[in-house]
C-alpha cells in the first residue's frame, strides 16, 4: 500500500494517490495481523508487540514478532529490480510512476507464556489463527503466505526472569509500491547515467518530523544508515525509512512506526549513486 501519511519535498507537501490494491509493506502486514488478532481475540488476555514483555509486571501471554529474513524477488528471481507497473496524471502538470518491488520476507513470532503449558496453547492458537486468516491476509495484499517451521522449545531470560517460549516462522510474498513524481513536460530532458560509482559515506542532518532528508547525489543502492561511524545504531530499509526520487533527487523518508534518528541530530548513509554525464533533449511535436 502507498502510505497516505503526508511527504514534504523541497517544502512542499505531496500526498500520493489512493491505495493500490495488492501490495502490502514488510511493516504493515504485522500491523494487518496484530488489527486482524484483536478483533478475533476480543475479550482474550494477550498482547502483540515488536516488544519482550516487561517481566517487573505481571507478565501476559505475549507474542512478540521481528522480521527474521529479507530477500528481494519472489523465490525464482532473486534481483532488486522495481518495475513500473502504473502511471498517474496529476494536478499542476505533474505525473505519478508507480513502481512495484517483491519481497520474501520471513517473520518468526515468539508466543511467550509464564508457564510452558500457557506457552504452547498460545502457539497453537495463533498457528490456527494463521490458518483461519490466511485468505482475508490475501485479499488484504499479502500475494502469498505458508508456514515455514516451528523452532525447537526453548526459555528466554529477562531481567533475571524466566519466559517460556515456543517460535513459530511465517514466510510472506510482499510488494513495495515505490511511488516516484515526474513532470509532464512538452520539452523533455533525458539525461544518461553512466557507471555507479563507488559507495559514498554521507553525513545527513535529521529534519522535522514528517519531514524528508535530501542527499548529495541520486542512489543506486544503500548499503547502510547508521546513527554514528561504530554503526551503533543501523536503520533497516522499508521498515525504518524508505526512499523517494524526485526530479532527480534522492531523499529519505522516515516511516513513523519505525525506528528514527532524533530530529536535529546526524546520521549517516553509505550509498552507492549514479554518475550522470551526458544530457539529451527531445522535443514532443
């Protein structure tokens, strides 16, 4: 899904168009999950986070998901590679590239009980939770979605605390809807791109909140965000941040949910760009 939250670019707000049918991101599906698992559940003593429980409290049945694996593709093709699946006119002479990218991402969700016993009864329950949801998680936007295994049985320790835990992995076919803003033009400039050079390390200052960072040149690829050089803190992409181009121009946009730099502070990028260095232009009769 394109997220409807506002984007400000160079100042100026841009808001994408209404959802695309299909396409669900590799943080919403859990969202999906935890709305879908609270209707179902109503009336049921459990909690669903990205978060351990805190074992200075009474400790709930929890289940507790992380993303375990990431791969681009859809297990034939294994590449990176967006493809442009529609185009949207919009007001001001503007366009809309509407971008699609595959993923392969296996979750694992740790149902965590006080008890073993308690442990596994959540597991069992939300393995047929998993089973019962699997068509409406499909016509949400998830193109596909099978049990992958179930861990062996093993403890956690928290805070000097106990948690019995049983694991179970999911495996998910997503797409990425990468929304792109053009102007539609009767003179248009081509530019041809040579050879990507090589990584450029990129010290960025965090904007406003709501706000995107623009970089020095236009990526390629990213290798890595990190809050300081000793990588003490790494941001992961679609999950954190993602990236948006604009005429040209790279930024990064902080998805709210997930894990941000604080505004004002640095951070930094190592990213592969693109060299430009010729320019064309073609004249529409």
């Amino acid at each position: 899904m394109i997220n409807q939250d506002t984007i400000y670019i160079d100042g100026k707000q841009f808001r994408p168009p209404q959802k695309c049918e299909g396409s669900l991101s590799v943080s919403e599906f859990p969202a999906l999950i935890g709305d879908t698992l609270a209707k179902a559940w109503m009336g049921t003593r459990y909690q669903f986070s990205e978060e351990y429980p805190d074992t200075s409290k009474v400790i709930i049945p929890s289940i507790v998901w992380h993303v375990y694996n990431r791969t681009p593709g859809d297990g034939r093709n294994t590449q990176y590679k967006p493809q442009q699946v529609e185009f949207r006119k919009l007001a001001h002479n503007d366009g809309l590239q509407i971008w699609m990218q595959p993923w392969l991402v296996v979750y694992q969700f740790d149902c965590i009980g006080s008890t073993a016993r308690e442990a596994t009864e959540l597991s069992q329950n939300f393995e047929s939770f998993m089973f019962e949801m699997t068509p409406l998680f499909i016509n949400k936007g998830v193109n596909k979605l099978f049990f992958t295994e179930q861990l062996v049985d093993h403890m956690a320790n928290r805070n000097n605390e106990r948690l019995n835990v049983r694991s179970l992995r999911y495996t998910a076919l997503l797409q990425t809807i990468l929304p792109r803003r053009v102007g539609l033009t009767e003179r248009v400039n081509l530019e041809l791109l040579g050879e990507i050079d090589k990584a450029y390390y990129e010290p960025v200052l965090r904007a406003a909140s709501g706000h995107s960072d623009i970089l020095a040149y236009p990526i390629y690829s990213i290798t890595t965000i990190s809050s300081g050089a000793d990588s003490a803190e790494v941001y992961v992409q679609e999950i954190d941040y993602h990236t948006v181009e604009v005429e040209g121009k790279s930024y990064i946009y902080w998805n709210e949910h997930g894990k941000n730099p604080a505004v004002g502070s640095t951070y930094y990028v190592t990213y592969y760009y693109y060299v430009r260095n010729k320019n064309l232009q073609v004249i529409n009769e």
